[in-house]
C-alpha cells in the first residue's frame, strides 16, 4: 500500500485512496459497460466527489472495496443523516456513490457539503429509481454492493463486522433491518424466496460479479430487486446469513404501501425465471410444509 493516501483519517470512505486512475476494463462476456464518470444525462444540474478531484478507490487482498450505493429525489429531510451513517463506518475501504434524479429542494446543497468525503455523485433526471440504481451500478468499483435508501441509515460498524473476515467467496451476504417503529425484520433465503421477496436489498451485500451480466429491470417499478434475489436462488449461488441489523429504515416503503401491485410485478419475474420443473418442485414443497403444519 505504498501509493495509499489519507485526506481525512476520521472517515471510512477519505482512507486508502490513491491518485492511481483505474482502467475501466470491459469484457467482451460483460453485458454492460461501466463507467468511472457517467455519460452526462438529461437535465444534469452537476456532478462531483472525489474521483472527481482525481482521488480513486481499488480492492486489497487483505481489505475488500465495498460500495455503497444511495438513489435520491428531493430527500432533504432525511439524505445528511443518511450520508453520516456511512462515512462514520469504522471500516477502511468504503466506496460511496450518490445518483440524485434532478432534486428541486436542498438535496444537491446537502451532498456538495460532503461531496469530499464522498467518491462520485451526479445529479440527473431518470427514469426511476432502478433506472438510478443501474446508474450507480455502472460507476462502482468494489467487490461488494450494498443499496442504501436516502432516508435510511447503515447501523454502526456493521461493515467492519461483516468484512473484518474474508467473505470473497460468497456471492451474497444478507442480514436484518430494522424499521424505524422498533420492529425488527429477520431475511431469509430459503424456498419462501420463490414465493416473494424474503431479502430486504438494505440488508444485502451483492458481489459485484452479478453485474457483469445484470442490471434492474425499469418495467418493474416496485420489486425489480426480488428478480435478482431469484435468480441467486434459482441458480444455488452461495450465501451467508449474518445475524446483525444491517440498517435502519422507515417503514412506509412502497412495497409495503401497495402490496398488490408488488405481488403483481414479482408473478411476473417468476413467469420469467422458473420452469415448468422447478415450479412444480416448490408446489409441491409448499404443499408439503402445509400438511406437516396442520397434522404434525
């Protein structure tokens, strides 16, 4: 770590930074192209960040690069607290990138106020927020990712508890968030996934690996996020459960707010993804947890 430069000690994200640009290498197996600095889009009212100062990021055998990905619209109220809850994280190599869909409101003033603990930021008109998740998806260099809602917030050294052991090797680490009236919400990664959404995304490091090939679809406007939590357990990829709370989060999201329409969206992922051979499998699971419910 000889070229390793500490603009800030007291923050994970202003720590083993390095003027070393990155060469964006885009493969010919790779579906999407990814990016340093974003191709500018519609309305862009700016951009910035560290990379943007000529700062970079890159991954350690012994310190894996995480990213942190948070999608905001007009969330004042909420994004500082948000933003401090990842750059206070003990641990010594975060990534953090905020893609903001054109704020009206003080949003973009919040940002720039960190914007030097903070690797890239844009703010852009898009389509919604997978399309702005795909964005950050197409700019982020670490191992990991994690999608952190703008009024949400990353519990205390949850990353260095997690990644103060070597987790390479797992495709997806998940956990358990909690929501802001106390209640505690415990994922799951069993045959249930097959039936909806058992994976909390503000409870889940994805490998970055997955997006080589993948990116949200923008169709789904509520439960894009249970397509790739169903291919991951369609496809037996390798996972751990770490039993901490991973973040705090409000609990009016929209998938809670209208269940219909994300139950809707997540038979559609299914008719996408299963078989005729695995459909019959999980029925014939379920039906037998039921049996065994009610007469053992």
């Amino acid at each position: 770590m000889t070229d390793v430069i500490y603009t800030n000690e007291n923050y994970s994200t202003t720590r083993l930074l390095t003027k070393e640009k990155p060469v964006i290498e885009n493969k010919p197996e790779d579906k999407f192209e990814s990016f340093l600095f974003l191709p500018e889009g519609e309305n862009r009212q700016g951009e910035g960040g560290l990379r943007t100062q000529g700062y970079f990021k890159k991954s350690y055998d012994d310190k894996l690069l995480i990213s942190i990905i948070t999608v905001v619209y007009n969330g004042e109220e909420f994004l500082e607290e948000t933003i401090l809850s990842v750059i206070n994280q003990s641990y010594d190599n975060v990534e953090y990138i905020i893609i903001d869909g054109g704020s009206t409101d003080g949003t973009v003033d919040i940002i720039k106020k960190y914007e030097d603990k903070i690797d890239y930021w844009v703010s852009e008109k898009d389509k919604g927020i997978y399309d702005a998740m795909n964005k950050g998806i197409d700019v982020v260099r670490g191992d990991f990712l994690f999608f952190l809602g703008a009024d949400d917030c990353l519990s205390c050294d949850i990353i260095n508890n997690i990644f103060s052991t070597d987790k390479n090797n797992y495709d997806l680490i998940y956990g358990n968030v909690k929501y802001n009236t106390g209640l505690v919400i415990k994922s799951k990664f069993s045959f249930k996934t097959y039936l909806h959404n058992t994976i909390h995304h503000q409870a889940a490091f994805y490998s970055k690996t997955f997006f080589n090939i993948f990116r949200y679809d923008t169709n789904y406007k509520i439960a894009a996020d249970y397509e790739l939590n169903l291919i991951i357990f369609l496809n037996n990829k390798k996972s751990f459960y770490f039993n901490e709370i991973f973040s705090v989060c409000l609990e009016d999201g929209i998938s809670r707010t209208e269940v219909e329409k994300s139950y809707e969206e997540m038979n559609k992922i299914r008719a996408k993804h299963v078989t005729q051979q695995q459909n019959k499998f999980f029925i014939f699971l379920l039906a037998l947890k039921v049996y065994l419910h009610k007469y053992v």
